[in-house]
C-alpha cells in the first residue's frame, strides 16, 4: 500500500495590505521531501507527520512530499502558488501508483486567478492519482468548503476546537479513515448543508461546547464516520464563503442528507448567540483596570495576525500608555525595524524609538516614546498545542507602566513564551492585552481571572457589515435578512 502526503496553505485575507510571496512560506513552512522534523507537526502537516508515525505499523509505504505553509496576510502571487503546486504535482506524479493521498491544507488559501485553491489542488490530484485512490483531506474550520473540493476528496475532516488544539487528533482520524476506505472496510459518503451564515463560534464558550460535543458522540455510531462544522473565514472575499456542516456516513447517502440537515438546522438556530461579547476600548480598559483578580488578559481580535492583520496596531497601546495604566503587558507587534534597533541599543537601554503602525492606515499612527528595553532574545518561538510557532527576534520595552514584546516573524499571540522568551511572567502582571482572536485562549485562558474581548479599529472588524464584499454569494447572514440555508451536496 501506498500513500502520498503534503502540504500547501495559508489563511488569504483578500482585504489585506500584506500580498504573499514565496518569500512568506520560507518563513514559515518551506520543506522539502524528508526535511520535515520528527518531533513536533508544523502548520497543516499533521496529516504527513501522523502518517510518518504510523506507516510501518499500518504496514504502508509513505511517500512524503514537500510541504509549504505561510502565516495568514493577502493573496498569493499566482507565479508563486503555481511553482509550488506543480513541484508537488510532479511528486504526485513520481510516485505512482498510488493508493491514497493526505492533503494537510487550509481551506481558506486564495492565489491571484485562484479562489478555490484547495479545490485546484484536489481537482489537479484526482486527476493525476485516478478515480481509485483514495484522497484525504484535514482542513482548517476557517475554511471555505467548496463544492469542488467535496467532489474530487473522498474524505474530508475539520477541526473542531477553536482555538485549534485538536489538529493532530483530527489527522489521526483521517488517516484511519482512509486506510479503511483503502481496505475495503467502509465506503465513505459525504453530504454538505449550506447554512448561508458568516460568524464566529469559539468552542471555549457554551453553546458552541455543547454543539461540539454532540455531534461528536454521534461519531462512530449508526455508520456516521465525520462530522465537520465550517466556520467560515470571513475576511476572504470568495463566493462560497459560508458557514457550512459537512457529514461523512459509510456508504448510506440519504442517511448522510439526513443528518447534514438536521445540523446545519441547529447551527442556523444559533445565529448571534456564539459569539463573546465585545468591548469597545474605553470600555474594556476599565473594565480591566476595575477586576480585582490578575491577570485580565484583553483580546484585540480586531488586529490578529492570524487573520491576516498586521499586528501593529497601536489603538490600544496609546490609550493604555496615555490613561497612566500600570502593570500591564501587551503583545505581539509586529516592527522588525523596532527589535533590530533594540538589539543595537542594547539590554537596559534607554532610547528614543519609532514603533508600530507601519502598514496602513487601520495600523494606527505609530508610538514615539522614550522606552527602556528589557529583553532581548534571538530566534524566538511559542507552543501552540502540539506545535511551535517561530516569533524570530524579540524584545520587550517598556513606556509608562506597560510591556510591550515586539517581534520580526509576524504571528498572533498564542503561548505564554511569547512573553516569557524576553522575561515577562504573564501571570504576575494586572492587564495582559494579546492580538488574537481565539487561540490565545488554549494557554492565556487557563492563568486568566477575567477574560475580555475588544473590538478596536484594527483591519478585521467583528461587524461584517462593515467588511466591502464584492464576490460573495449573496443573500447570506447578517448582510442580509432572509437569506435560504439548504443541502446542496
């Protein structure tokens, strides 16, 4: 038996100032057959390492292809994404036949003259490997899940938790899945249900939780194989940006319709009830500096790099620095010029600097302090889950009475290290303001007395109304009242 895996992805905001090169990927994920590491999944490579970890066990012959990943900014240069995508196409090719393949992708990847581009993946797969092999494919829930892609893709999986703790959990399930396909055992159907709705659906609040939880005792019983819940990533302007339910059933395609409906009924039903609540930042820093317990760890999902914002947005920083606030911490921005001219000041210097608000307009005007820096630390990473996340060069300075953890690789705050790495216990500090929409919670949720979500005026609002579509599938909530959810695979 023989399996081929890899991996190419990003998370493209259309709306972003930050286009995306190859430039971004070798940065990020820019692997080679073989190259990558034994100890840990990279960004969407789950599917390839947990097969690496299973193949003599499962008694199949992995063939590993190469694997491309970038942090979340704008569209991909089409000459790019084209060498990339052929590169693996060519080792598709090379390493007939083939008895499955494992796609570690995202699902919300858009290339210039691409907006399916996990659908002109599978499409390009399909053809070369032959209506025989098995393809598998783990997905991102910010994804958009295209009716091309469920065409040509025998199984596909998505995450579940949000934040995404869950990612090699669900790689092991899709390789499961396929071998099985591949033995005979099961014949996978899929049916998809369209809830025509953009939201946002963190799995650390209730209602979500328990939606979560249900469908996934159903799971393994009564011949259901998968259910995924689409999220949508709602800062892509491509037509079938949606919120989306996708059912895998062993081999009974009415029951797969069946149970598709019937979530996607549910997932509708709770339209404006799974989103936290939001502050605006006024509001928010009282409402931090008034909570007795510490830390209160402030959300700015407004500036998450992992949707594709900067991270230099200083909205929040200067009413901190200007209200006086103390003990408090704030991270990450995201200036590579600011952290070089730390590290040629020095540990403990005390210097003029010129910091975030680089990019655009919605990055705010940048801060001009007289700051102390101190810390300094080279090459850089957080934990996310079972993953690291590279941060680069870091350094931490201080105005007033805030820390502020500048960074060269831009990323969202995810793991305590992002302050730890330049001496900040994030725990001992009153206010910890984190640029990210989610995730932070997997390792700041846990040390949090209070947690609270703010909606500055970074470049992906929390209103959708507000966000300028052109190419979406229209009529489709909240843009619209009465838009019409249904099956449409």
């Amino acid at each position: 038996m023989r399996i081929f895996a890899c991996t190419l992805a990003t998370e493209t905001n259309t709306f972003s100032a930050l286009p995306t090169s190859i430039d971004a990927y070798r940065e990020g994920v820019y692997l080679r057959p073989g190259e990558h590491p034994q100890e840990t999944p990279l960004m969407c490579t789950a599917p390839l390492w947990v097969a690496r970890q299973r193949a003599k066990a499962e008694g199949f012959t992995l063939i590993e292809g190469s694997c491309f990943a970038a942090s979340p900014a704008g569209t991909t240069n089409r000459a790019d994404y084209e060498a990339m995508r052929d590169e693996i196409l060519e080792q598709v090719q090379a390493a007939l036949p083939l008895d499955g393949v494992l796609l570690g992708l995202h699902g919300a990847m858009v290339a210039q003259g691409y907006e399916d581009v996990e659908g002109d993946i599978v499409e390009r797969v399909r053809t070369i490997a032959g209506r025989d092999c098995v393809i598998g494919m783990e997905l991102d829930p910010h994804c958009h899940l295209t009716l091309k892609r469920v065409q040509y893709t025998d199984i596909i999986i998505l995450y579940k938790e949000f934040p995404h703790t869950d990612v090699v959990d669900r790689a092991e399930e899709l390789l499961t899945l396929v071998l099985r396909t591949i033995r005979k055992q099961i014949k996978p159907v899929m049916s998809m249900y369209d809830c025509r709705q953009i939201g946002s659906y963190p799995t650390t609040l209730p209602l979500m939780r328990g939606f979560v939880d249900r469908t996934t005792a159903m799971e393994g019983t009564d011949g259901i194989l998968s259910i995924s819940i689409g999220h949508c990533f709602p800062y892509a302007d491509v037509p079938e940006m949606s919120g989306r339910i996708l059912v895998v059933v062993d081999g009974d395609k009415a029951k797969a319709d069946r149970l598709a409906t019937a979530i996607g009924e549910e997932f509708v039903s709770m339209r404006g009830r799974t989103a936290p609540d939001y502050l605006d930042v006024e509001s928010g820093i009282s409402a931090g500096i008034s909570t007795n317990a510490y830390p209160v760890v402030m959300a700015d999902p407004a500036d998450n790099a992992g949707g594709g914002a900067p991270s230099d947005n200083t909205t929040i920083l200067r009413r901190l620095i200007d209200r006086n606030v103390q003990e408090a911490a704030l991270g990450p921005i995201w200036d590579p010029i600011a952290v070089r001219l730390c590290f040629d000041a020095g540990l403990g210097a005390t210097f003029p600097l010129r910091f975030g608000g680089k990019i655009g307009p919605a990055s705010g005007m940048p801060v001009d302090a007289l700051v102390r820096v101190t810390g300094l630390a080279r090459n850089c990473r957080q934990t996310f889950g079972p993953t690291q996340v590279g941060l680069g060069d870091c350094a931490c300075v201080v105005v007033g009475g805030v820390e502020v953890v500048l960074i060269t690789n831009r990323t969202q705050a995810l793991g305590l290290e992002l302050f730890r790495n330049v001496g900040v216990e994030p725990t001992q500090r009153k206010l910890v303001v984190v640029k990210s929409t989610n995730h932070f919670m997997a390792a700041f949720g846990p040390i949090a007395q209070r947690v609270i979500y703010i909606d500055a005026d970074g470049p992906i609002p929390r209103d959708y109304r507000k966000i300028p579509y052109t190419r979406l599938q229209r009529p489709i909530w909240p843009l619209d009242e009465h838009p019409h959810p249904g099956l449409i695979f």
